[in-house]
C-alpha cells in the first residue's frame, strides 16, 4: 500500500510518523518542494516551536479558532492537547508549559521537535524526499484507485492514499479547486498593525497589562496584553483582533479606526472621582493613571492637557478630554506588519467539504487533507499546530477504512 504525503511540515510528519507505526505494512513517502523540511516548526515560538495549548477542554478550546470551531469540537475529544503531550513524551519529548497557557517542548528549542518527528518517520522506514515539487494530482475513479502524482522532474508516482499536508501552498490550492474542492481565497491572519502616531512615537518596547480594542463602527473588540512596537501596535490583543476579523480587515484593505481603552478595570465615573480623591497629585501621575510613566506622559502630552496642573484643578471640559485619553484613544491603522517566517492565513479547503471524524475529502476516496491547507485558524499561542496535530492524526489511524 503506497500512501503519499504532499508537503514536508509538521501535519505531514506527524501522519507519517504515526501511520507508519500503525500500519507497518504500508510504505509512506513524503513529498517537499522545497530542499529542507519542517521550517514551519524550526521558526516557531521564536525558534522554541509552540507545540500546543495548555487547555483540555474542548468546549473552551474551540473558541480559539475562528475558522473552524465548530468542525473541531468532536475531533478535539478524539485527540486534544492532552493526546499531544502524551504522543512526545512517549516519544521522549516533555512538553512543559508557561504562565500564559502555551506549551514548549522542555528542551526550549524547536529541534526537540523536528527530531523526535524526523525520528519518528525514518525508524518506520518513510521516505523522506526533498526537491520534490507536486506539480498535479490525478485521481483514479475518484480516488478509489488511488492517485497519479507528478513531480517536476517528470517522475510520476502512485499512491493508493494520499495525504495533503501542504500548508498555507497557492499552488496546492489551485490544484485541488482544478480537482473540484472549494477554496475559500486566503487572507492573512495573525499581523500586528501599522500605526504612525505621536502618541507612540519614542516608546517602543513599552507594554500594557491589559486593554480594550474595537474596530470603530464596528462590534469588533478584544482585550488583553498590549505592546508598542517601532512600527505601531502588538501583543495578544492585536494579533486575537487580526485573526477574529481577517476578513473584514482585509475588505477594510487594512485601513481603520483602531479605538484602544488603556483602562477597562474602571468607568468614566471612576475617572472623574480622581478630581476628589486624587485632587492633589499632578495629572501625569503614572500611579494614578495605572499606565507606564512614558505612555502617561505622551497621552496627557498630546491630549493638550497642563501636566504641571492636579486632578483636582481640572474643569469638566478637561476631564473629559481625559477620560477620552484613557478610555476612548482613537489611532488611524495605515496597514499590517507581517511576520515573514511565521506567516499565517485564514482560508482555505472549504470545511463542508471535509468529513471530520478523519480528515477526509467528501470529494475523493483516499484523500486526507489537514493542517493550513483547510480553511481553518487560530489565535496565536499553539493553536495552529494543535489543529494540525489532530487532524494528522485521525487521518493516519483511519487509513484502513478508506
């Protein structure tokens, strides 16, 4: 039995390597175009590979992906971030994890991983071959036959199954929509947001805790950690909005009204008590505007407003140009700022094609498809590889029943 995996990242490695153990009759090849493998891994978490999410409930889980809640919510049950964990550390990986809730391989590098899959697949006997572009998939009778797979270099190869692990690949797109499957046309997700703003000029690397976010007109909003950077916004709060509104930012061409509350712990009326209970501190006072010094003084700086002045001094006018400061700042986003290597995308094989007890095409007999190359995403923190880890998995242990 010839099983055949287009793509050489992790979805593809972990079917590999789990298929192979499972059914030790078959011979697995896997396929990438490119001359290494597993890049996608090698660069995430900053080198340190973010494996998985430190939470086991799928009812919760689900509600970090914004395309495809609904589909993995009986996979997750199936195969979760507990199955993850197990599956390495019988493979002698711990996977350890941090304050926020993602998980890192304890070894804190993202070889750990690459090793134990690339181990993985070689003691099974697969085939691991670089340079080698798809370049058209040809179905047998609908796949019962099995697939004709072509190779740049001419080579045509046969597979009785198939496996798509190619990731966010246009060309793979383009392939399976000449196949049949419905593509759902890509948009990039997870991007921090382009802001030229003198209220942010000069304070890179400064972070808040927690705040609000909405998209202006719109009943868009996130909260959480927020970070200045050199090119505008960060942090959790930025990257959860970017992927929850792909779309609708990619409609908006990335050019909005961004509304941040630096302060959603207190009200208005709250604000407006500081004229009493704070009336004798100066009103760049960090302690009591519960924000960085830095970022205190630029908001009270360019909202024109006497820093050399009390709360207590303040007339109604001005503290509500405070309270605007603070609740209701207003930045114009020019665009998005990507990361190059860890690039992620919301689109994709259309879901109601996918049978999601294993990851199979309802379009051909013996194909599996999972990973970026389904219209699924998620928030960043291990979202994305669990994802992939669950479908490749029900997909290899189900290649029997195909």
């Amino acid at each position: 039995m010839q099983v055949i995996c287009v793509g050489g990242g992790g979805a593809s490695f972990f079917f590999a390597a789990e298929g192979s153990q499972g059914y030790p009759g078959y011979n697995f090849t896997i396929l990438e175009q490119g001359k290494d493998v597993l890049q996608k891994v090698r660069i995430s978490g900053g080198g340190r590979c973010n494996v998985t999410h430190n939470c086991f409930d799928p009812e919760e889980l689900v509600l970090a992906y914004p395309r495809g809640q609904r589909e993995l919510l009986g996979p997750f049950y199936h195969f979760g971030p507990a199955q993850t964990i197990d599956w390495f550390r019988e493979r002698k990986v711990e996977i350890v994890s941090e304050a926020d809730g993602r998980m890192f391989p304890e070894a804190n590098t993202s070889q750990a991983i690459i090793d134990c899959l690339y181990q993985g697949c070689l003691d099974n006997g697969v085939d691991v071959r670089t340079s080698a572009k798809v370049v058209d998939i040809v179905p047998k009778d609908e796949g019962v036959n099995g697939f004709d797979v072509y190779l740049l270099n001419n080579e045509v190869l046969h597979a009785d199954k198939i496996f798509i692990g190619a990731g966010s690949s246009k060309f793979m797109w383009k392939c399976l929509k000449t196949l049949g499957h419905s593509i759902v046309p890509p948009v990039p997700s997870l991007f921090t947001f382009k802001i030229a703003d003198p209220r942010l000029r000069n304070l890179p690397g400064v972070a808040v805790r927690n705040v609000e976010l909405k998209i202006e007109n719109t009943k868009i909003t996130t909260d959480g950690p927020l970070l200045i950077t050199h090119k505008g916004l960060s942090a959790p709060s930025v990257l959860k909005m970017s992927a929850i509104a792909a779309r609708e930012l990619h409609t908006l061409d990335y050019k909005f009204n961004l509304l941040v509350d630096f302060r959603p712990d207190i009200s208005d009326d709250e604000i407006l008590s500081w004229r009493e209970q704070e009336g004798k501190s100066l009103i760049v006072n960090h302690h009591v505007l519960g924000l960085p010094k830095r970022l205190c003084a630029s908001l009270i700086a360019h909202a024109q407003l006497d820093p050399t002045k009390n709360f207590g001094s303040l007339n109604k006018q001005e503290m509500q140009i405070l309270q605007d400061a603070l609740k209701r700042a207003r930045f114009q986003v020019l665009g998005q700022n990507r990361f190059k290597d860890e690039f992620v995308t919301a689109g994709g094989v259309d879901l109601r094609e996918i049978n999601f007890k294993d990851f199979s095409s309802k379009k051909f007999k013996n194909m599996h498809l999972a990973g970026e190359i389904l219209n699924i995403d998620a928030l960043t923190g291990g979202y994305n590889f669990q994802a992939a880890w669950t479908g490749a998995y029900l997909a290899s242990t189900a290649l029997e029943q195909d």
